[in-house]
C-alpha cells in the first residue's frame, strides 16, 4: 500500500458572480468519458482558514455530518447515489429473487443514473430527452425536451426536477407535469448531477465552475472556479460541498458563500463523484488508485493500485460499515476495507465497468460493458444473480420502493422487483 503525500488546505479568493473563466482545454487523448487536462496544476495558499482547520474549525463542521450520513425515505431515490453523502446504499430493500418488471424503450442511449421520488423514475437519454416513467407499470407521464444529450442523473426535491445537458443548459422541470421553471445557462456541458442544499442546488460544469442556485428561480448564489472541469456531482459534507476532479484536487467549499476552506492534492484526475462517510471522502483515479481522503487533515489516509495493472476508475464508490466497493475499467469489481484499503475480495466481469456499484442489503448490484447486471455477496463478492441485457450498462442502479430501475446503452430501461399476483389471487 502506497500513501500519497499530501499538500496544506488554502483559501481560494471567492468567486462571487463574476464573469465565467474561458472554456475548459480540449483534451482528446483523455480516456474515454471525461476531458481533462491532466498538466494544470493548482497553487494554494494557505491564510485564515488554515488557522481554522488548525483550531479544529472544520473538524466541528465535517465531524458533526459524518454521523448523520445520507437520509430519505425508502422509497425515494432522488439523486445520484442515493443521498446527498453519495454513499451510494440503498435505504429501500429489494427481494431475493429480481424478477423483470417491465421495460420501456427510450428510443436512444441511456447512460443516465435515474432518480425516482414519489412512485415516478424520471432519467434522461442521448437525444436529449427528460422521461418521466411510472414506477409500478413503466408507462410514460411525461418526455421534456433538452437541446442536448443528457447523461448526467436528474435530482428531485420539493416538485422539481433538475438535470444538465450536453450543451451546458441546467434545467428545472415540474416533477408533476413536465413543464418548464427555468433553465440556468454555462459556458460548457453538464455531467455532472445536482446536490441540494436547503433551499439551493449545486451542480458541476465542463466550464470549470461549481454553482450554486436558487432552486426556485435559478438565480445565481455564488459560483466557484476550479482549475478544469467539473465532472463529478457535488457530495454535502455538513456545511460543506466537496468536489474532485480534474485538476486532480479534493476541494472543500464552504454552502454558505462559495469559499473554499481546504484541499488536498491527489495528483490524478478523477471522474467519479465523492462518497463521504464517518469523516472520510472516498474516490477513484483515473491512473488507477482508490484513495481514502481526510479532508480535515488534509491528507491521504490511504491509496491502493493494482500492482499487475493500472487502469482508469469512472464509477463511483459505494461505501456501508466496513466495507467500500470500487469498480473500474479493468473489469474488476473490489471490496476494500474502509480502514486501511486492504482488499476483501474482488469479482471480474467480462468487460469495462463504468456503471457505479450501489449497496443494497447484503448485496452489490452493478452493470459491466459485458451487458450483465449483477447482484453479488457484499460479504463475500461471489455472484448471487445476473440479468442479461444485451448492451452494455454504464448507467448505475438506482433502488427505490423495493424497485431497482436502470438503462442500457441500446435504449432500454429496466425495472426490477418481485412480481405480485394480480388483485384477487393469492399471494
């Protein structure tokens, strides 16, 4: 196991409502799904805030969230990952035996994590499309039209629905009906999924900036300017945002003004959105290292690579007690100690693995390039279920109301649970 050193937490200047920065560096030669220019670099300078963290300021603030973890209801799954902690664990149980529900052709890619709140799924796909589909039967409410492919995760809070574009336009739609609130516009795409914050959204942009909204009228709160794009969905700390990505730093942003209190350089690019639990921020690299990250330290904890081979992480991790689990390109789905990332087992599949593993009970459900979701042992990784798609699955699960609900590069969405007799039969 090989640490990474670690560089002191600094105050960037806020960045207010100033005017955006120029678009990102194009970076054709990064792997596949993410743009990043992996020679930027950040200079922090340590002031104010630094003489907080040493007084054990944010010690307080991360401190006091970490117990408090992600929270809903079961049959809610409003947001990538599940929660704002994006821990990525299922607070809605499934049934042992997944039978097929329905299916629902969307007519192109679906590469976007749905989100499903009040007995609706609502997921985006590659024409630019916004679906509400009914959870028990699978018809469609309501399709909103974008001007972009949209791949990231729509969020749901308080009768909205948000999601970006590929054309950099941050959409607020009425969960109820489909019609247009309000549209925010920046300078680049949007992968990355909406978080809240009380009465605010955050959401990441190619353009390099992290925003904060208004979420009933869109105005602009505040918004902070990293030193390349925003790939990843904005994890809630407590009173904080936190957010890596491709200027290869863990960045600590204050909810209340957009200032960042502290960040800790991990010298890689990430694409995968931060998991928070106990205290610990928990990613994957795309060179090929799974990290546990102390924010209030501002220091590694701990960093593991395959020593066979390094390949890069997209997905992002699913953290319950003990355990995190990690998937990559590699193929490989791992179980590592959250202690000290000793692995507890690893699982192959037959193809990449960009689909984020998601912790439901006892097991770990994920789809693979192969064109298999797989439901496998969270204790012992060994395979328990499999359902084959016959695309490949990037999309990661999204589990509600005993539901699990996912789509498929050729189209599909597909909704899973256990069959129920028809009213009148025995059960």
């Amino acid at each position: 196991m090989t640490a990474a050193a670690f560089v002191g937490a600094g105050l960037a200047p806020s960045r207010g409502e100033g005017a955006a920065s120029s678009a990102p560096t194009n970076a054709a030669a990064e792997p596949r799904g993410v743009r990043c220019d992996e020679e930027q670099q950040v200079i922090r300078r340590e002031g104010a805030v630094l003489r907080m963290l040493r007084a054990g300021w944010l010690f307080a603030v991360l401190g006091a969230c970490a117990v408090v973890g992600d929270q809903g209801g079961a049959k809610d799954w409003p947001s990538f990952r599940g929660g704002p902690a994006q821990t990525g664990v299922a607070r809605s149980p499934l049934p042992g035996q997944l039978d097929l529900l329905w299916t629902y052709e969307a007519g192109s890619a679906v590469g976007s994590t749905a989100a499903i709140s009040k007995g609706t799924v609502y997921v985006g796909n590659d024409d630019g499309k916004l679906l509400a589909l009914d959870l028990d039967t699978g018809t469609l409410t309501w399709s909103y039209s974008t001007d972009g492919a949209v791949t990231a995760a729509p969020a749901v809070k308080d009768g909205r629905v948000f999601v970006g574009d590929s054309k950099g336009v941050f959409h607020a739609v009425a969960a109820a009906t489909g019609a247009r609130l309000w549209t925010f516009t920046t300078e680049s795409e949007i992968i990355s999924s909406a978080n809240f914050d009380g009465k605010h959204v955050l959401v990441g942009s190619y353009d390099s900036h992290l925003y904060c909204l208004e979420a009933e009228t869109g105005r602009l709160v505040w918004k902070f300017e990293t030193e390349a794009q925003v790939h990843c969905s904005p994890c809630i700390a407590g009173d904080n945002a936190i957010i890596a990505g491709c200027d290869g730093q863990v960045r600590v942003i204050r909810l209340s003004d957009g200032q960042q209190v502290a960040s800790v350089d991990i010298e890689a690019n990430v694409a995968a959105s931060p998991a928070f639990a106990d205290g610990l921020v928990y990613l994957a690299t795309f060179r090929g290292r799974m990290l546990a990250v102390d924010p209030v330290r501002r220091k590694v904890v701990w960093s593991i690579e395959d020593p066979e081979e390094s390949v890069p992480f997209y997905a992002s991790s699913a953290v319950a007690g003990q355990q995190v689990v990690f998937a990559g390109r590699d193929k490989v789905v791992r179980c590592l100690n959250v202690r000290d990332g000793t692995e507890v087992w690893r699982f192959v599949t037959r193809g990449e693995v960009d689909s984020s593993p998601v912790i439901v009970g006892d097991r770990v459900i994920v789809g693979s390039d192969d064109g298999t979701l797989y439901a496998l042992g969270l204790a012992d990784g060994r395979r328990r279920w499999g359902f084959e798609a016959g695309a490949p699955i990037t999309a990661s699960p999204a589990v509600a109301d005993g539901r699990l609900v996912i789509g498929t590069q050729d189209g599909a969405i597909y909704c899973f649970g256990e069959k129920r007799p028809p009213s009148g039969q025995p059960q």
